[in-house]
C-alpha cells in the first residue's frame, strides 16, 4: 500500500496530536481572553456597568446619553408626588439645574436657599432614597443623599466614537489575524472525521460572522443600528471559532481509525 498523507487528524502520530491539540487550546484560551479583554476595555464606554449594545454604539458610531435623574423628573417620576407635595415649578428648577452647566457648582449652592437641588431633593425626594428609606414605595438601592450618590446620576454624556485611525489600524491588525488562524482552524476541522453537514455549518457560520461583525464596525460608524449586528455577529464568529476549536479537540483524542485495508 502506498503511504499517502493522512486524511484525518485521527491518523496523526501521538507527537502530531499532541501538538494540534495544545495549538488549539492555547487558540481557545486567547479567544477566551480577549473577550475578557473586549469586556473590561468596552463594558464602561457609555460608563455604566455591563456590556450592552450601547457600549458598542458608543465605541463604533459616537452617542449622546441622558442623565437617568434627567430621564426620572422629566418622565414625572415619581407617581407618587402631586403638585401639592412637589410643585411644577421645583421639578423644572431640578430641570433647569440638570442642564445647565453648573451641576457640581450648584447642587448645594447656599445662595440658591430652598431651590438649591440639595434642597427640594431633601424634601421632595429622600423619604423613599435615604439609605435608611422603608416601605414598599421606597428605594434605599438609589440613594440621593449626598453628592457622590448625585453625580454619576446627574450627567448627561457625548460619547465620542473611536477616531478613524485607530478604526483603521484595528479593523487591519483584526482582518488579517482573525481571518488566518479562522483558516487554519476551519481547515483542522475539515480534517477530523466528524460528519461534513456539521462541520460544514459552522465554518460556514464563523466565516460569515466574521465578515458581518468587522464589516459591522465600518457600517456602525455611520448608521448606529449595525452595532446590534456587530454584537450578533460577533457571537456567532466566537461561538464557531469554540465548537470548531472542540470538534478538533474531540477528533486529536479519539482512537486511531481501523484502517480498511
Ligand atoms: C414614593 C417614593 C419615591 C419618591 C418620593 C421618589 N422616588 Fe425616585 N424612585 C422610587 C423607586 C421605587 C425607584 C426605583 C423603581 C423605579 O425606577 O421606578 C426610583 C427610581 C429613581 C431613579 C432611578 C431611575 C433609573 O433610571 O433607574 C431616579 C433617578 C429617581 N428615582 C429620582 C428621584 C427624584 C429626583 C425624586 C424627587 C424629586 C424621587 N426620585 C422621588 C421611589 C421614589
């Protein structure tokens, strides 16, 4: 019989598998870490906790977002407070106040005397956001006490979206690298021995996520819709580049093919 190369990584010496199957868990803990990297780098661009979709409209297309103190008063929030105990004109001073330009300078301002934002709050707004607030009305997890519980409540933000260059440098280094070891890893898979409709699904998923999810960025920048295909994307291309990373793991462990001859 002639030696012809081995088709399947299943045929592979020990030393051979070995080998792949270190590449590709060193392969998979980078993927691994760079989300962690993606995660911690991305999770505060719109500065509130968690990964969310507008982390990545801020980073790719730029956005503008509204204090949540802002957002509450000018929503009438809350229901409870009537014009008797919060009058209209105190909840546009608390307006007015939010944007303006003097937040830090005039929340406690002693010249403003009862109108001073420190002021109507404390009346209107602490029985239910004091730390020590009870009752089912109440919300002692939003205190509204001092100025360190205000602030990160009271700015509103213009997120500015990532310069062209480093867009550009990055969608570079990301292209090249990621659609290389995509490659290399969708071409393992194609050796192992497991059933083609399978692997041929995800190679062609991964690839095509890939594409969608660094396209996504470009198309972002001007239409901040996309970002929730970067993020779909971007899930997709992670999720293949795993299972791929586990059908060659899978294929690199099991006993060698009975040969038919
Ligand atoms: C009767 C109780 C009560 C009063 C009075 C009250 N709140 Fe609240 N507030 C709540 C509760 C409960 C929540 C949490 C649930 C919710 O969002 O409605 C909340 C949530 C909030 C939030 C967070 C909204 C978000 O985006 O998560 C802000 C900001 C807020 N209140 C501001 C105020 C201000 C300013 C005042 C005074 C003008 C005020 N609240 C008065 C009960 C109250």
């Amino acid at each position: 019989m002639s030696q012809s190369p081995p088709r399947c990584l299943r045929d592979l010496g020990i030393l051979a598998r070995l080998g792949v199957l270190c590449t590709v868990l060193t392969l998979l803990g980078g993927t691994a870490v760079s989300g962690m990297f993606l995660y911690l780098k991305q999770e505060m661009r719109d500065e509130r906790a968690g990964l969310t979709v507008d982390d990545i409209k801020g980073h790719y297309h730029g956005m503008s977002t509204k204090a949540p103190l802002l957002v509450a008063l000018e929503d009438r929030h809350p229901d409870e407070l009537t014009e008797d105990n919060f009058p209209d004109v105190e909840r546009q001073a608390l307006i007015d106040w939010l944007t303006g330009d003097r937040v830090s300078q005039d929340f406690d301002n002693f010249d403003l005397g009862d109108m001073a934002p420190s002021e109507i709050m404390a009346v209107s707004c602490l029985e239910c956001h004091s730390r020590t607030s009870e009752g089912e009305q109440a919300a002692p997890e939003i205190p509204l006490e001092y100025w360190d519980d205000v602030e990160p409540l009271s700015a509103s933000r213009d997120i500015q979206p990532v310069s062209l260059t480093i867009l550009a440098a990055s969608t570079h280094t990301h292209a090249l690298g990621l659609s290389a070891i995509t490659l290399v890893l969708a071409w393992l898979a194609l050796l192992t021995s497991w059933p083609r409709a399978i692997v041929g699904v995800l190679v062609g998923a991964t690839g095509l996520g890939l594409l969608l999810d660094i396209g996504g960025w470009w198309l972002t920048r001007e239409w901040i819709d996309f970002a929730y295909l970067i993020m779909g994307a971007g899930a997709v291309y992670n999720g293949g580049m795993v299972l791929l990373g586990l059908l060659v793991i899978g294929d690199v462990l099991m006993p060698r093919k009975k040969s038919a001859a």
